[in-house]
C-alpha cells in the first residue's frame, strides 16, 4: 500500500451524483486524475455526469462507472470471500477511494440507513483493502461527530471512546435521529476496527456545506436546501438560538479541494480526521438573512430562545405548521471549533475559504434561478 513510486492510479469515487462527490469529481477532471464512479445506474447516470463536466469546461475527463448500490448487501458485488479471491478488474489500479455517498434525510427507515450508511461503507472499505495498489480510503462523516459535549451526551465520549459493543445504539437514535445515529455509528465502528486491525482510514468532517461560486447549486433535500425552502415558504420569523448560536458552514468547493489534496498527501497515521468548517461563520440570524436577501424573500426578524423551539417541535401539527424538524435542531451549536491544524494544513496547499458571505449569497442565488422553492 506504499507504492508510491509507480504511476497515478485511479480514484474510486461513490456519491457522484450528490454535492461533494460530484464537486470532488470536478476537482479529479480538473486536475486530470482517472476516476471510476460507483453508480446505481451507470447507464443513464454516467452520461449526465460527463456532460455537466463539459459544462463546467473540464477537460476531457477520464471517467469510468462500475455498478453498485449502498441499499444492497456487499454493494451488489457478492460476498467478501469471493472479493478477497478474486479483485475485480476495475479496482486493479484504483488508489484511493473518496466515499462521499450515503442515505441522507430526516425520519429514515432505520433498517435502510443501518444497510446503506453503516454495512455498505464497512463491505467498500473492507473490501478495498484487498485491491493491490491501494493506500488511502476517505470516508465522510460530519461535524457533530467532533463536539465532545454532544457525543458525550450519545454515549459516545470522544476521550474515553467506549467500544461500539458497549454502546446504547438505540439511545443515540432516540437522541440525535436515524440519519445522525448511522453515520456516527459508521464512524465509531471504522474508526475501532482501523485501530484494532491496522487498516488505515481517513475521515473527513464538514460542516453543514453550502454552495460557492463555482458550484452554488445544492440539493433540495440538503439541510441548507430545507433551510432556503423554509425561508422561502415565509416559515421561518424567527431564528432558533441566542446569537452565539449558529450551524458551521462550509463551502462544496474548500471540502472537495481538500479531499483532493489528501490523495497528493499519504498519511503518517494509521488513522486520522479532519474537521472542515469555515471559521467566519456567522451567528445563524444573519445565515438567514443573508439566504433571505439571495431569495429576495422576507428575512427573519429575531430570535427565539432554542428550548422553546425544542418543545415546539414535539407537536407534530405545530411544528408541520412552522416547519420544524426536531433532528435538524441538534445541528445548532454555540460555541466554537478549533480548526487550526485543517486551516493551515489547507493554507499551505493553495486552500483557503471564499468569503461565506458570497457563497451564501450564490447559494441563495441558484436556489432562486432554479425554482427550487416553488
């Protein structure tokens, strides 16, 4: 896995078709790397895939897709005994692998996010360690994973890290919701078996991620999509929190530009992670304003205190009516992140963040042009 002297390989690259992964693919056209897409579709995804690389004027790109589905056992790839005997032919010169695809979204089935977000990334993993020039898997997860007083309200203390076998899974959902509960299950259950079975493993958290100017679209069922559609529907007057709450934020391009510095960077640890948020994110009152302004939309006037909000959202009616999400409010924080080491890491490989101001304004920009809030 350190054979870094023959030639660059190809990345193997899952969620395409969403946010980060299709902007990571942009990155790899871009800088000329060969990547194969895992799709469920290659057939009809493939060719929309090489067409909005055309229209971003990325050079002709070296894109392969091979099939596989995160909602079927072992990806549609049969069992890991026959991967282990026999690699496919595809995943000879793959390198890397940046596996950005998951289920996401609120009140998921639990079987569903279980298969899709927990057994699919531990089946790729595991089974991409069997691929002869191998060296890095990127998985990504999130930010909340790295808030020591919330994960250490899971059960899931990021100092004293209980083993996953010892962990009230069932008290986590309950907690933080079937999306949140699978990722970061995922995450503790790679993160043991990398340490335990000397399998390196990078984990890359963002923040809530928003549009930048080359990119500003984001989808519709993403949190900050929910969050222009609730802005956009006159839902939101007031703004949950005080201001020193607020959602981190940061852009598709700065995720997408960093996982691609990684593949350029092996790692000296068995594991590591990474924590990518913008540091300049404002309090969550001025988000929306500013989402607002970009929609030419009434902003919210004030603030209600978050408890008040968390109460509301237990009745089902009242919070359909003010557009309340109960899992989505775990995601409003106060206080701050130390993302020093990412920040100057990111500075000294050309990196920085576009001003958030900007990119929200074009977040809320292409959400208007698009129509996405009719």
């Amino acid at each position: 896995m350190s054979e870094l002297s023959l030639p660059p390989g190809r990345v193997f690259l899952t969620g395409a078709t969403g946010q980060v992964g299709r902007r990571v693919l942009l990155e790899c056209a871009r800088q000329r790397r060969p990547v194969t897409v895992m799709l469920r579709r290659p057939e009809t995804q493939l060719p929309r895939l090489l067409s909005w690389l055309a229209e971003q004027g990325a050079p002709k790109p070296d894109v392969q897709a091979v099939m596989g589905d995160l909602l079927v056992p072992d990806l549609g790839w049969g069992s890991l005994a026959v991967a282990r005997e026999a690699v496919p032919a595809w995943a000879a010169d793959v390198v890397a692998v940046v596996h950005a695809a998951a289920v996401w979204g609120w009140r998921l089935d639990p079987h569903q996010a279980e298969q899709a977000n927990v057994q699919a990334s531990l089946a790729l993993w595991r089974q991409s360690m069997q691929w002869p020039r191998m060296r890095r898997f990127v998985m990504i997860v999130g930010y909340m994973s790295q808030h020591q007083d919330h994960m250490a309200k899971l059960g899931l203390d990021l100092i004293q890290r209980p083993a996953a076998q010892d962990v009230d899974w069932a008290g986590v959902v309950r907690s933080s919701g079937v999306y949140e509960a699978s990722k970061l299950r995922a995450y503790w259950l790679m993160r043991e078996e990398s340490l335990q079975r000397r399998r390196p493993l990078t984990v890359i958290h963002p923040a809530t991620v928003i549009g930048d100017e080359d990119a500003p679209e984001v989808p519709a069922t993403s949190a900050i999509g929910q969050l222009l559609a609730q802005l956009a529907a006159g839902q939101m007057p007031l703004v949950p929190g005080s201001g020193e709450h607020r959602v981190p934020l940061v852009s598709v391009g700065y995720v997408a530009g960093y996982v691609t510095a990684l593949l350029d960077s092996p790692s000296k640890e068995l594991f590591d992670e990474h924590l990518l948020l913008d540091p300049a994110t404002p309090d969550l009152l001025s988000v929306t304003r500013a989402l607002a302004k970009g929609l030419q939309v009434r902003a919210p006037f004030g603030r209600i205190p978050l408890p008040w909000v968390r109460a509301a959202s237990r009745w089902s009616a009242l919070a359909g009516a003010l557009g309340l999400e109960p899992e989505s409010l775990g995601f409003i924080v106060k206080g701050s992140f130390d993302v020093s080491r990412e920040v100057t890491w990111a500075q000294g490989r050309g990196l920085t963040h576009p001003d958030v101001m900007q990119s929200l304004s074009h977040t809320a920009a292409a959400w208007r042009r698009s129509g996405a809030d009719n």
